[in-house]
C-alpha cells in the first residue's frame, strides 16, 4: 500500500511537469502500460493473501483511475497551450488582399521591345497613341495622299473587308486621325499591328509598326535625323550613327530612308576578315522609312489648322518586330508568333 502511495506521488509529480504531448504519452507508457508497476501489481494481485486482495486491488485500481484523469486533463491543458502558442505564431490578417499568382512567364519579346521604343519616344517629347485595326480606306490610303488607283497602293497586298474597310496595312491613318482631333503642334508615335497579304522569314500577314508623326512650325529635316539618331542610339548603343537616303513614299515629301551604323561590326562591315552577313559587309542596317509630311496631307485636316505655309513636320515608321530581330540577332521573323516556349523564354 505504501509502494503504491510512492508510485502515485512520483506518477502525478512527473504528469505535472510533462511539457508536451510526446512526453506525456511517454509517462502513459511508463505507468499504466503493459508492463508498468501498476499494471503488474493489479496482475498479481490473486497471489496476494485473500484478506489482502480487496484493499490492495481497489487501491491499485484507484491510482490507476486517478492517473488516467490526470493523464487526460494534462493531455487537453497542453493541447489547448500548444494551439495558442501555434495562433500566436501563425496569425493570418484575414483581411489582407490574398497572395498574387506567382508569374507563369514574362512579356513577349515584341512587347518588351514595343515598350522600350514608347520609353525613348515618350522621353523626347511624343505621346503614344493607338488607333483600330481594322480601317476605313480613307485613313489607310486616301488621307496619305494615296487616292484609288494610285499605284503605290499596289505596293501593299491589302487585306479588304469590302471594299471600303481594310485591316490596316500601316498605323499611318492615325496620322490624319490625330491631327482631325487636335490642332498643330502634335507629336504622336503610333504602335500596334498591322496587316499585310505576305508571308516568309522576313514578312508576316501580322506584324507591329511604330509610326511617328511630329508638326510643329519649323520643323525641318534636320530634326527628323536628331530625334532618329536620339532613338537609334537609346535602342542600339551610343556609338550609332545615322544617315538617310531618299526614298519615296506617297504621303512625305521628300521621303528618306534611313540606316543606322551597324552594332555588330561598328561600321566596318567586317568582323575579323569576314564580311559581317548583318549589315552584308556594309557598315549600315537600314531600319525605317520617313520624310516630310506632304502638304496633300494636311489639306485633309486644314480646318484644324494645318497649314501648310504655317507649319510643317516629319513622319517616320518602323517595324518593332524588325527593331526586335536586330536587337537580338533572331533571324526569322516567324520564330516571333509561333508561341515556341524554347524561343521565347529566352529573351
Ligand atoms: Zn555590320
């Protein structure tokens, strides 16, 4: 009786002082186990003096019932403690905004590129503005001084949706539609896609033009070549250099092409003692065309006050997906809109 007095004692000390879950289950073993004290002494409990059984058994048995209580508060007590300390740790403002997705990808590289030209046209003083796809042949052709039967517009295999709407072959109409909508001075450059009846490693039927239109009075040519080489050297390095050759288009007058010294062999047209193949061994890429905005065209906004003994401007239009395959080195335009991920997770 007196072992068992001890055995309880220590049994309820130990519980007391029990930190954990684990521990406490380790302690249920020890005591109440298969081959704990207790559990023995209540085995043996026949082998005892008949007189003695009873108070012995119920003793015995009265420890164990006490223990098992004590087991199972203590067993709540630290359960409850462990899930308070675990919400202190672990608490969750229910009200902020969830978790964003992680990013999937990243943008496009005609989209990375078209960005980066809106940047440095936005930094030398343009807006950017947008306009439909799908065009009236008014905008597209005859405001840029391309009435029917010009021949110039056999120049672009056009995509018509009756005879009067086309998907635009240029972002060129914007052009007119600008200046029909605000009065001079305008600085404009005009991204988007455009359309063309055309199809192999350097053409598309879809591809993206930035068109730019600046009037103001006493614009010159002279100011066309500054911002060019402004955007030549912000996209491709600070040692370009540009130069303009002419060229024809129906709505400038006169109309320049325009290169670019070449980044891939500065200029010299070789690399080592081979012709560099980019620039074909002559120093120079040509990237976009321009001009003089023809006075015909400003006749189709005059009530805005385009005039065109009062000002003047230049227009220019490049393709960023051309922009794009120089920058990096990509050689065939249609890797662009094959959505290959090999091709596009590396830019
Ligand atoms: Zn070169």
């Amino acid at each position: 009786m007196a072992d068992l007095q001890a055995l309880r004692e220590e049994a309820e000390s130990a519980i007391a002082s029990a930190g954990s879950a684990a521990e406490l289950e380790e302690l249920r073993v020890r005591y109440l186990g298969r081959k704990a004290e207790l559990t023995q002494t209540l085995r043996g409990i026949g082998e005892l003096a008949p007189e003695e059984r009873g108070p012995v058994g119920k003793a015995a048995n009265a420890v164990r019932v006490a223990l098992e209580a004590q087991l199972t508060q203590r067993t709540q007590e630290l359960e409850a403690s462990e899930l308070d300390s675990r919400l202190a740790a672990d608490r969750i403002d229910v009200t902020l905004p969830g978790d964003p997705p992680s990013p999937a990808g990243h943008l496009h590289i005609v989209s990375q590129t078209r960005r980066e030209m809106e940047d440095i046209f936005i930094g030398l003083g343009f807006n950017v503005v947008e306009g439909p796809e799908v065009e009236f042949d008014h905008y597209n052709f005859t405001t840029l001084n391309i009435p029917p039967n010009h021949p110039a517009r056999a120049l672009q295999d056009t995509f018509y949706l009756s005879p009067d709407v086309v998907l635009r072959t240029h972002t060129s109409p914007m052009q007119t539609r600008s200046m029909e909508v605000k009065a001079p001075p305008i600085y404009i450059v005009v991204p988007g896609r455009v359309y063309r009846r055309d199809s192999d490693a350097s053409h598309t039927p879809m591809f993206h033009q930035l068109e730019g239109l600046a009037v103001d009075e006493s614009i010159t040519l002279a100011d066309l070549r500054g911002v060019l080489l402004e955007f030549a050297r912000a996209m491709f390095g600070p040692e370009r250099e540009v130069r303009l050759r002419s060229g024809y288009f129906p709505f400038t007058e006169p109309s320049v092409e325009v290169d670019i010294s070449c980044f891939n062999c500065g200029g010299s047209g070789w690399i080592g003692s081979q012709r560099d193949s980019l620039c074909k061994g002559s120093g120079w890429i040509e990237i976009l065309g321009s001009g003089m905005v023809d006075p015909n065209v400003y006749g189709f906004v005059s009530e805005m006050g385009y005039d065109p003994e009062k000002v003047s401007g230049f227009a220019f239009g490049m393709g960023i997906d051309r922009i794009a395959m120089l920058k990096y080195g990509i050689p065939d335009l249609r890797l662009m809109f094959e959505n290959d991920l090999r091709f596009l997770e590396q830019f």
